[in-house]
C-alpha cells in the first residue's frame, strides 16, 4: 500500500483551495486530477521582468515592470481599442492599449492621477512606445507581488499561468519532506537540493537547471529501480528450460539464408530457452530485418521442446498477417497454427478455445484476446510480443501469468529506439538488434517535392499504375484528431477515384473490422492500385508488388513515424520510392528531418538523430512508450543522466540491500511516488 505520508498529494485536485467544478474542467484537460499531478505539471518556460525607472525605446520587445501615472483616457467607439496615456517618474509617455470595448475596466485599473506598478511587454507603434494588455497593474503597496520572473505553464482554455503557479504552490504545501533515496554521493556532486525543496524551486524560478535536473533524476531512478526489481522477480523464479531437438527447424524451406545478425539473435533465444531463468529479452530490428523469422524460429524451439507458444499483435489486420505468414511458412510441418481475436464468436471461437486447452494448438496468434479470461493454454512456454512499444511492464507481467510456470518472453519492437530511451523503457531486458538487411532488400530511394507539384504527383502516379505498380498514398496529419485526418483521407480518394477510379481504395480507424479487411485484401491482391490511408492506421500489410508510397504534408511528422510510413515498400525484390511532400514554410528542424530521410535508410541511425531534434518532446512518438510515460525527464535529460540513474538502482541493489534499510525504505517511497509500483508486484514481500 501507498505510505501513509504520501495521501495528501494524492488526493483528488478538488482538495486543493478554490478549486471547483468549474476550475478542475480545465485542469482535467491538462491531465491533472490530483494534487500531485499539479505538483509535477512544471513550467514550461519564463517571463523575465526588467524593473525600469524610466521608458527606453532600448527596451522594446521585453517585458519591463515600471511605475507609471495614467493622464488622459482615449476610447474608441465600437469595440475599438481603449488607450490609457500615462507617464513615468521623467514625464516620458506611454500609452497602455486595451481591447476588446471594455473601457470602464481600464478607467477602473488606471484612474487618472493614481500611480500603478504596471508589467508588460513594451513595444513601438510609429514613433510611440505602447504596452497592450499588461499582465499586471497594481496599486503601489502591492507592487511588491510582481515577480521579476515569472512561470510559464502549459495551458489548457479558462486556465492561466498565474492561477497554475497559485495551485502549484498549494500543491508544494502538502508535499512533506521525504527521506533521501539518492546515494549520497551522487546529490554531493552534481549539488542537488532534496526533492521537496527542488520541487519548490522549479516552480519558483523555472529556470534552476538544477532543481530540474534533480527531479528528472528521481523520475529516472523510480524507473530504473523497477524494471531492476521486476528483472529480479523474474530471473528468481523458477521457469521451464525447453530445448528443441531441430526437427522442425531443419525441415523448413526458408527463401534465403539467415542474415549474421538473425543467426546470431536466433542462437541467443536458443541459449536463454535453454536456461530454467524465463528469457525476457527484446528484439530491435528496422523495418524489413527479417523479426519475424527469428520469432518464427523461437516459436519451434518451443514447439520441439513440448510446449505452445503464442504470438501477440497490437491489431487484428497485423495478426491476420501473421497467421498468413506462419501458415504459409510452417505448410508441410507437423505444427498446428490458430488465430484467435475479438472478431471471432461462436462454434469457431470455442473450438480454438478447446484446441489450445488440449494442447492440440501449437502456436496461437492473436490481438489481447488471446489473453483474456476464459483463454487457457494446456503448456504455454513461449510468449512472443510484436510492436512491443504498444504495451508496458505492467502488460508484460500480466501475460506471463497466463502459465502455470513462467514462460519465456520475446517482445519484438520495429521502431529502433535510441539507446539510451532503451534503458529507460526495457531496462528489465537482455536486447538484441537486427542490424543487417536479408539479401535482395534494395534501400528505399527517398526523394523530397514542394506540395506545389502535386499535379507532377498524380501524373507520375498513373503512369507508376500503367505499368502495374501499386502505391500507398498516405494523408496529412492535420492535428491530433482521427476526424480531421479522416476528412483529408476521404478528399484525398475522392480526387484520386475522380482520375483513376475504383482503383482506388481507402482504409481508415474507424472503418469496422471486416471493411477494414476487405480493403486491405483488395490492395493485397492486386484489385485496387492505390491505397489511400490516415496515419492512425497501422498499415502492416505486406505488398511486395506496393513499390510507391506519397506521404503528403511530410514536414509535419517525426523521423519515426517517417522511417515506419517508408518501411511500408521496399518488400519486394525491385526498386521502390518514397515521395515526401512538404509544404512552402519549412522550420530547420523539418529541414533537418526531411535532409536525413533522403539521405538514410538506418533507422537506428535515425531514431539517434530524432532524439536529438526533437529535444524535449514526446518520447517515442505520440504516446509508444508503454506504461513508462515520463513527466518530469525530458529526452535531453536522459541522454545526461540516465546512465548514473541505472548505476544507482543497481547499487541500491547490489550493496544496499535493495528495499531494506534507510535508503531502501526511502527507495521504496520514491516507487510510489513517481507510480512505478503498478510494475512491481513483489514490493509487499520487499
């Protein structure tokens, strides 16, 4: 249970003063529900306040705090804006600029003749200086409440800054001081304060690097500590060594050799199968590095060693494609193939159910139904886990529960991840890496076009399909909203099927599962030439004869998701394009982007550089990393301090006794406050 200690931060934001059911709507939509989410919502930038005595022209464009006497008012009719001239103590003028037709509030906030602090951003107009709208204007006897630098928050609608920064500081009130958990010597060197007073300081003064960096380091260390203690759980039980004896593997016809990389990979599941320890190892491999052969080979492993093995996928068009390729893969092995997902009912679900409790299933392939209630397995030994970055730790564990003893647990990730991110987010897990391509994969050539030569576009399009291409066209990520990128997808096929007709199909999120299907299958076999999709879409099906993908409004995506959207051609033996459209207004980083995908087909090499560019944003995309969300450590953060983070864990461990003793027990606290106690089922027995 959560100690006693920590309940006042985690009680529901209504706790904290003034907050209503009008104000916590807002705070709601920035995700903060409890006292401790606003704690950890820091600011994202400052405002810095130059105390001025005097007007200077020198000063235009920064925020200045000054005293000033309002002497004549100039209203506009209409909603026109209202000017408040005003002087400071030198008689130098200046006029305070309102709008929005309210001239009574600005009369009330500057009556003439009474000095007022006043703080805003002093700008030119003609040959006058001009504040608009000061964000603050006191009386004398309270000047002395405007900061000289003051937070900025990320903001939702009816929400400020200001009234952020009033929670946030109620927020700190309830925080109590908490034992160090740090190892002593760490805080020595980089000069940290404790984690209450750093939590106090961010929000004070946004910019104390090292009031950050402390809290980004607690964040990690939570983190580390628990994929440490769950690697711990897990390697101390006892699971089942399967060895397999080769004769399925032997008897299979493969299209090329194994690359150095797979036969290297597939010898270490080989080697940790073989051990009672359940393997948890990660398998990274780019787009097209042949993952599912080594996850094919794993499988047989544990078929030949007497168990079932089952393969999870995020979605059911992903695991459809996994059934046809096992079934089309394992023919003329003595090996039974099932797929199971939330689509199948009745007589031809229950008899997968029957087949897999009697053992006469094999292999099982499936979407999370595979792992619901009612689904048992006769002698699960084996879980293989695709698109891992869809799940987290906690989801991890819960699968292995499905066997009586713990099985082994491959989980397969096609987006590279930068090393360090892989620390942070596998840290529990041996990792192996597919760096080689199987022979006959040609690198994509990538080339970047203006939108302005979208008519270019179509016309090579057609002449791509007169010559019996296929191609996917993928639409523009308008914001974050399946609706709106819906509605670009359908006038994109709308345009499309005006020039080429029902050879176009267009698939899209909320299409239901047997629509989705059909479409799919049409492209897939050769029926319709264009598949015209929204990026919600995971278009995993395997095209060899789709050698052209148009990505339009390119700028406007992260490498990863560039580099994933490519990886969709290039699956045949022949040349394939990727068209990347921007617009006119391009930022250095879409240029940066945009130069790298044309210059690389290295997905690791890009996922490094994504790190970079993207400096402080969304770990791995929007919303791939798990149970594992990070609040508090940037990506910049983690490049610096991760590293020491993971050697203090392990130290705790390895030295101090793991959760026993003063900074264990400290440790422990640290587990739940930064929520990392979902993933770690023995901290009872700790």
């Amino acid at each position: 249970m959560r100690p006693d200690l920590l309940n006042p931060l985690f009680a529901e934001v209504t706790a904290l003063k003034g907050v209503g059911a009008a104000l916590a709507k807002p705070l709601e939509k920035l995700g903060l529900a409890r006292v401790i989410d606003v704690a950890f919502h820091l600011p994202s930038g400052w405002i810095d306040r130059l105390p001025r005595d005097e007007l200077d022209i020198a000063d235009a464009g920064r925020v200045i705090a000054i005293t000033l006497t309002p002497t004549d008012y100039r209203i506009s009719r209409g909603r026109g804006p209202t000017r408040v001239h005003a002087v400071d103590a030198r008689g130098n003028s200046v006029s305070i600029v309102f709008f929005g037709g309210n001239a009574g509030w600005a009369k009330k906030l500057l009556p003439l003749g009474e000095a007022r602090r006043v703080s805003g951003k002093l700008e030119t107009y003609g040959d006058e200086l001009q504040i608009v709208h000061p964000d603050q204007v006191l009386p004398l006897e309270e000047a002395g409440e405007v900061a000289a630098r003051e937070a900025v928050y990320p903001l939702s609608e009816g929400m400020t800054s200001k009234r952020l920064a009033q929670l946030a500081a109620q927020a700190i009130e309830r925080a109590p001081d908490l034992p160090e958990w740090i190892e002593p010597s760490v805080r020595a060197k980089h000069g940290w304060p404790s984690w209450r007073a750093a939590l106090a300081a961010i929000h004070a003064d946004p910019a104390d690097e090292k009031a950050r960096a402390r809290l980004a380091y607690d964040e990690m260390f939570a983190n580390q500590l628990a994929l440490l203690l769950v690697r711990g759980a897990a390697r101390a039980k006892r699971g089942r060594p399967l060895t397999g004896d080769g004769r399925l593997r032997d008897a299979l016809v493969l299209p090329y050799a194994p690359t150095g990389a797979q036969a290297r990979t597939i010898g270490e599941i080989e080697g940790d199968m073989a051990q009672t320890r359940p393997m948890l190892r990660l398998l990274q491999g780019d787009v097209g590095s042949g993952k599912t052969l080594v996850a094919i080979m794993a499988l047989l492993i544990a078929v030949e060693g007497g168990a079932q093995g089952a393969l999870l996928a995020p979605t059911e068009i992903l695991a459809r494609q996994h059934f046809e390729t096992l079934s089309r893969t394992l023919s003329g092995l003595d090996i039974r193939v099932a797929i199971l997902t939330g689509r199948d009912k009745g007589r031809a679900r229950e008899a997968t159910l029957m087949g897999l409790a009697a053992g006469e299933i094999d292999i099982l392939i499936g979407t999370h139904a595979i792992f619901q209630q009612g689904v048992s397995y006769r002698d699960l030994g084996l879980i293989v886990v695709d698109e891992q970055h869809r799940f987290g730790v906690a989801q991890r564990m819960m699968l292995q529960a499905k066997a009586e003893r713990p099985p082994h647990l491959l989980v397969m990730t096609a987006t590279p991840i930068p090393r360090t991110l892989t620390l942070a987010q596998y840290g529990e897990m041996d990792v192996s890496r597919l760096d080689e391509m199987p022979p006959g994969r040609q690198p994509i050539e990538t080339r970047v076009m203006s939108d302005e030569r979208l008519g270019e576009v179509v016309d090579a399009l057609g002449r791509h399909m007169d010559s019996g291409g296929q191609a996917y066209w993928v639409c523009p990520l308008v914001e974050e909203s399946e609706k709106t990128d819906l509605a670009a997808a359908e006038g994109r096929a709308a345009a499309l099927r005006a020039r080429f007709g029902d050879k176009v199909g267009l698939v899209h999120g909320r299409m239901k599962g047997p629509d989705k299907d059909a479409v799919m299958a049409d492209f897939a076999g050769g029926r319709t030439s264009v598949l015209v999709a929204t990026t919600v879409i995971e278009v995993g099906v395997d095209v060899p004869n789709a050698t052209l993908i148009v990505i339009e409004a390119a700028d406007r995506f992260g490498l990863a998701q560039l580099h994933q959207l490519r990886g969709r051609v290039g699956r045949g033996g022949g040349r394939s394009v990727c068209l990347l459209l921007r617009g006119s207004q391009l930022s250095e980083t879409s240029r940066a982007r945009l130069a790298l995908m044309r210059e690389t087909n290295d997905g690791f090499r890009i996922a490094e550089e994504d790190l970079r560019l993207r400096g402080a944003g969304e770990l791995l995309g929007t919303r791939q990393s798990g149970d594992a969300q990070f609040r508090l450590a940037t990506p910049e953060a983690m490049v610096e301090l991760l590293p020491a983070a993971n050697g203090d864990a392990r130290l705790l461990i390895d030295r101090d006794g793991g959760l026993h003793g003063d900074r264990g027990q400290a440790a422990r606290i640290a587990l739940y406050l930064f929520e990392r106690d979902g993933a770690v089922n023995l901290l009872r027995s700790g």
